[in-house]
C-alpha cells in the first residue's frame, strides 16, 4: 500500500456503522468436550497454571469496579437470549437474529466461524471458556469482528487458529471484553482500533506475532485492560497512537519477544502516543527467543516496559525484571516512508476526533524518515531487578536527552543508561543534581544492527494455555451489554506486585 493508502483505510473506518461485512461464516459448530489444557508446548517450554484462579499472580486487589461483568450492579440487557445451537445453529445466525439488549449464549463445543457482529448492545457470552472454542483452522480471518456497532460485550470464549485477530473491535463507543482466551491467532489476540469507551478484563493473549492485547487509534482512549496475562506473543501489549484515560493495570507480561510496547507512528492515525497509564503490572523475562514476532517485536526484544516515542505516559508501581536490555525504557520510535511530519508540542492534546479531519500533508514535504523521540513520560517507584543493559533507561538519536523532558524518581533499581539518570532528570520540577548524560548512554541506534532469532511460525509455536477462570455463573447472569465501561480506576490503591512465587 502506497504512503497515504492507509489514512483512507483508517478514515472508513471512523463511518463504518452499518456498513455490510465483506467477511463470511462457515456456519459450522462441532459440539465436543473441553480441549485439553496441556502443560508444554512445542518450544518445550512448560507453562505452570497462572495462580490460584489460574488468570492472575499480582497480588494486588482488583481496582476497577465492577470487573465482574454478572456483578448485580452491572446493567442488564432487557432482551431475549438467543441459545446457540438450540434456537439458531450457528454464532453468526445467533448474532444476526439478534437485537440490541439480547443475550447470545453459546454451549460448549467448537464452532469454525468468523463472526461479524453489527447490531449494538449484544452480550455475547460462552457457557464454559475452556469448552466454548472459535475456531479459525488457520482458515478464517477474525474470530468475532465488531464493527461501528457500539456496546458489545463478548464474554467467556476461546478464539484460535485466526489467521488475523481473536477478538476485534473497530469504530465503536463502548465495548468490553472479559474471561476471553485468544492465542495462536495470526496478527493480535484481543483488539480494540478507532474504538472508545473500552474495557479488557479477566483475558489471555497468547502466541500472536504482534501483540496479546493491542488498543490503538484513539485519544482520549478511555479505556481500561485489567487482569490480564500476556504471553509467547511478539509484544505483550502494543499500542500505536492511543493513550489519554488508558489504564493498563494488575497485569501479566512475560515471555513475549517484548513486553509493554506502546509507540508512535504516522502509519496509523491520531499521531503520537501520549498519556497512556502503566501500574502495578508484573512484567519479566520478555526476551522469548521461540515465539512467532513481527519486524518491531524482533527490534524491541528484550525489553520490559519500552515507550517508543510515547509522550507524557505514567509508568509506575511496576515489577519489572529479567530483561535482557531495558526493565524500562524510554527510546525513539524510527518511521521509515511517513505519511506525515511529526505534530507540533502545542498540538499534542488534540483530540484523535479532530486530526483524523485534517487535510493530508503535500507528499513533497514529507521526509523520508521520521524519528519519535519518548517526551515527558514520568517513570516513578518501580521495582526492577536483573534488567541486563539498564533498569531505567532513555536515550536518543541525536536530540539532547536533557531536552525531552522525562523524569524519573523513586525507582528501586541497580543500573541506569545514562548514569545517574534519576539524579539527571529528578521528578516534579526539582533540581537535576547531575548533569553529565553522555556517560553509560544506552546507544540505542546499536539496536538497529542486532541479529535476532528469527519469527517462528505462529500456527505451531507456542503452547497451550492452561485451564482459565469463567465468569461467575454464565449459564443464568443476565445480558451485560458494554453500557458502563470502563469503570472509575483508583489508580492511588494499586501497589507494586509480589514477584511470582514469592
């Protein structure tokens, strides 16, 4: 696709409400048992249940309310329920006979389906997680699609073996996905583009060559990932262009390529990422070797909590450790063939809303590369450990890192690139104590000219998940359509995690 393809790409995507799908159902359910949960893949690396629960090892209490999609004071839909297979016999006949306010309510078995879904307000929810399987057969695009249809909920589902996405929202107010399982898929796991009002909850995102869970295009986002696990993926989390009331909390990241990834770019709209919120996550050994990675993964591996080109983000109260380069890092984002020069500072706070109306720049003035420096991001009381390269990091390609304005304060960490950056650049206005930032400078440009270990194949891979968590009485909650997302977060209550195991 040519420089300014994908800006009319993404634009329809902003007036995609009622438009008809271009993509088909196979219509077929096959009824079975639950799919055994196997222990090591084929990379031979054993994967231990996640917790107790089997979804969460971080120690800290839920801090978005409520997360619990049957929560007695979650809002209900004033629909039918639609029982899939008995009252129609397929996902995709279920959804299209289907109005707003309606259950969809899938028995267990596996259904070799891509579902798109247009009407707003489903709830669309498996009776058993583990047994309740969507099932692309590296055939299908998308396990469900939801397109411009604002406030869907899809609940207590697998979707494997996509050849692009598990779960997928795009152009929509109000969505939420919880207890979903998506791996093995040939692009994201769970992804939300050009969508607000938006929560992820109680999911796992496993073995995708880009990210686990992805939220993109969109600012202010106000949206919400909590609870979930992120593993044998490309990135854990990516995140291009979003931020603005994003909450990324109480979370699972380990042994992707990399692990936290939110970046820049003018190959997606709503340039650049900004105000993207990172606490009390648990993220380490983020330097998988085996997994299926797109081109960034491989540039990005071995980093926990990476900000590439991000601007203005709060990461704090992680643990973070077991990093072959950066535990946290703040480093440019470099665009090879922009569609567009980078905004100015003052234009920053602008709503995605309004610069998705500019007009596209001349070609001629648009250079050939572009480099998206990390600004104003403030890393704060983290606990890092056994980060290889540095703990806390920032650096350049050429621009004075004493004018990009990060900070950093409070961090428990050994190592830093430059030297004494936390005496460098203090938080809250205070006075640098040091001001040498040319010695033990990361050299992340040194990146460029690494060798990796190659992509693996996304079909074969990564390992089955273990058994995950279900809703709390998914055979008899009401309708829960994504009316009341995301929920308030207290971000004051979130603690560093306890190290796994501890």
């Amino acid at each position: 696709m040519n420089r300014f393809g994908r800006f009319f790409v993404a634009a329809a995507l902003l007036s995609v409400a009622g438009c008809s799908s271009d993509s088909s159902s196979s219509g077929t359910n096959v009824p079975s048992t639950s799919p055994t949960a196997t222990t090591a893949g084929s990379n031979g690396v054993t994967t231990a249940p996640v917790g107790s629960s089997g979804t969460n090892t971080t120690d800290a209490p839920s801090t978005v309310q409520p997360s619990d999609p049957t929560s007695p004071s979650a809002p209900s839909g004033d629909g039918a329920t639609i029982n899939v297979p008995d009252d129609q016999p397929t996902i995709q006949a279920a959804v299209d006979a289907a109005k707003p306010g309606d259950l969809v309510l899938i028995q267990p078995g596996t259904y070799h389906e891509a579902v798109t879904v247009e009407t707003e307000n489903l709830t669309i929810r498996g009776i058993d997680r583990n047994a309740t399987v969507l099932d692309g057969q590296f055939a299908l695009d998308n396990g469900i699609r939801v397109v411009g249809a604002n406030g869907v909920a899809i609940e207590n589902l697998t979707a494997r073996n996509y050849t692009k996405n598990g779960f997928f929202w795009t152009g929509v107010t109000g969505y939420r996905g919880s207890y979903l399982t998506a791996f093995r898929n040939g692009d994201y796991g769970v992804y939300a583009f050009l969508s607000y009002e938006g929560q992820l909850d109680h999911s796992y995102g496993g073995g995708s060559p880009d990210a686990g869970f992805y939220i993109g295009g969109c600012y202010p986002c106000d949206a919400v990932i909590d609870h979930v696990v992120s593993e044998y993926n490309g990135l854990g989390y990516s995140g291009t262009n979003s931020g603005g009331d994003l909450y990324i909390i109480n979370s699972i990241f380990r042994f992707n390529r990399a692990g936290v990834v939110p970046n820049s770019g003018s190959y997606e709209l709503c340039y650049p990422e900004r105000s993207t919120t990172i606490i009390g996550n648990t993220v380490y050994s983020n330097n998988q070797p085996d997994t299926p990675a797109i081109d960034v993964a491989l540039l990005a591996m071995g980093n926990g909590i990476l900000s590439a080109g991000g601007v203005g983000n709060d990461i704090e109260r992680n643990l973070v450790y077991d990093h072959d380069k950066t535990g946290v890092g703040l480093v440019p984002y470099l665009e090879q063939d922009p569609n567009d020069n980078q905004p100015t500072r003052d234009s920053w706070s602008r709503p995605c809303a309004d610069t998705v109306n500019d007009p596209l720049p001349d070609p001629a003035s648009v250079p050939d590369a572009v480099l998206w420096d990390s600004h104003e991001n403030v890393v704060k009381d983290n606990v890092l450990t056994d980060n290889r390269v540095a703990d806390i990091a920032v650096d350049s390609a050429g621009t004075d890192l004493a004018t990009l304005g990060n900070s950093f304060c409070g961090n428990s960490f050994t190592t830093s690139a430059p030297l004494q950056l936390e005496a460098l650049a203090p938080c809250d206005g205070a006075k640098p104590t040091a001001t040498d930032w040319t010695a033990g400078v990361l050299n992340v440009i040194g990146w460029l000219g690494e060798t990796h270990p190659p992509s693996q194949d996304y079909t074969t891979s990564s390992p089955e998940p273990p058994a995950q968590d279900n809703v709390p009485d998914a055979a008899t909650a009401p309708a829960h359509p994504a009316t009341d997302v995301p929920a308030a977060v207290d971000t004051a209550s979130i603690t560093v995690p306890t190290k796994p195991g501890s």
